[in-house]
C-alpha cells in the first residue's frame, strides 16, 4: 500500500478467458478496475443529467443549476469556436467532456483513476481524432487536404509548411492523451507520495525520542496534501473543460 504506482495498476475482477484476433493476437476479456471505474463514472453523468433535467422549474434547483451551468458552458464554447455549425457538433463535445469530468472525480474518491491510464486517454484522443477526419472528408470532401496547403504562406515555403501543418494534425490524438494522462497520473502520484509522508513521519514521532523532530515534517506533509487535494479537484475539472476546447479546436478547423 506504500507504493505509489500500486494505484494505478489494471486488475481482474473477472476473468471471461481470451480470443485470438487476427494481427492482434491473443486479447484477454477480463473485466477489470478500470472497466469498473469507466462504467461508475458513466452511471454518475448519466444520473447526474436525469436528476438535473427532471422536473425542470423555471427557477432552478442546485442539481438543475449546476447542470444548466455545465450544459451552458460547453454550449458557449462551442458556439464561440465553432460558430453556427455548433449544435450539430455540441452532443458529441458535451459527452466528451461529462464522460473525463466523471472519471476524473471519480478518481479522487477511489484508489482507481481511469484517466490516468494512458489505453483510456489514447482511446478518446483517437475517437476525436476519427471524427475530425470524418467530419473533414464528409463536409469537405478531398477539399479536405486543403488544410495542409497554406494559400496564406508564399508558394515556395507551401511544401515545407504544409509538411509540418500536416505532421502537427497527425499529433493531435497524442496530445489529447498525454495530457490528459499526464496531468492525472502526476497529480494522484503526488498526493501519493506526501500521504504517505504523513503516515510514516507521523509513526516516526509517535515513537517519541528523536522522532518528534519528524512530527513538523508530518504536519507539513499534510498541509501539502490538503492542498494537492483541493488543486486536484480543479484539475479534474479544467482537463476536462481543455480536452473539451482543443476537440472544438479541432472541429473548427474542418468544418471552417
């Protein structure tokens, strides 16, 4: 329990055997902690907008404010990013971004974070990714590609920054993951770490003697983890709000 990096580990609640698939091999069908976090936190939204929109008044509630905030908010953003395209577009954004905010708040209350593991980010990052490049083709079709072509850059420097422009897209997915991943499994290795600062210093000084010039360490070790505490539950919120503006980003460039 005092290693930090034992709370990110994928274990099996239950094992349904394996598969072999073609070019992939041999797949285990475990369900695991991870499966378990993901389906929690997708109950958690989806009970958290039954309660919100149910029996809606015109003078709203805490449950029916908060949503009407979080709704309002991705709506603005992409209203603003997007422009008039944006309701076609806003389910997909606003279901990205419910899906991370639970995970991710879900991930402080559990010894399981979902978002830090980099197989769930990468498959977000990915699946955004796919519906940019769908969106671009149906909307565009090989106009597309015109987005790897800079008009506004002289003719002679067009190959070189359309290589990069094009590189740059090809990268996008992986910046979606890692930062996501990143910022969750830094925070939570963190809080990790300081916790057990607490403990181990604390045990140090209830022994008495020497080990009480480890009890102000201790205490300090706690206040950084009030902190962490409280600068993880933005985190939580502002990856998901920035994974939610960069797929915005994202979709602007295609159907603009």
């Amino acid at each position: 329990m005092a290693d930090p990096i034992h709370q990110f580990q994928v274990t099996p609640l239950a094992d349904f055997g394996s598969v072999t698939l073609p070019l992939v091999g041999e797949v285990s069908l475990a369900f695991t902690n991870s499966h378990l976090a993901m389906t929690i936190a997708f109950g958690m939204a989806v009970l958290f907008l039954t309660v919100a929109t149910s029996g809606a008044k015109v003078v709203p509630g805490r449950m029916q404010a908060a949503g009407e905030t979080l709704f309002g908010m991705i709506d603005n953003l992409a209203a603003s990013t997007i422009g008039h395209e944006s309701r076609k577009y806003f389910p997909f954004v606003f279901t990205l971004f419910m899906f991370i905010l639970m995970m991710n708040l879900l991930g402080m209350f559990l010894t399981f974070t979902a978002t830090s593991q980099l197989a769930v980010t990468a498959t977000l990052g990915v699946l955004t990714f796919l519906v940019v490049v769908g969106v671009g083709i149906a909307k565009n079709g090989l106009g597309f590609f015109g987005l790897f072509w800079p008009t506004s850059a002289p003719l002679v420097l067009r190959p070189v920054v359309g290589l990069i422009e094009f590189f740059s897209f090809l990268l996008r997915p992986f910046t979606l993951a890692l930062r996501l991943f990143g910022n969750l499994l830094g925070g939570h290795l963190a809080l990790k770490i300081f916790a057990g600062f607490v403990v181990s210093l604390g045990a140090l000084a209830v022994a008495g003697g020497v080990g009480l010039f480890a009890l102000p360490v201790a205490a300090l070790s706690l206040g950084m983890v009030i902190a962490l505490t409280a600068f993880e539950f933005l985190v939580a919120f502002l990856q998901a709000f920035v994974f939610a503006v960069l797929t915005c980003i994202y979709l602007n460039d295609v159907v603009n």
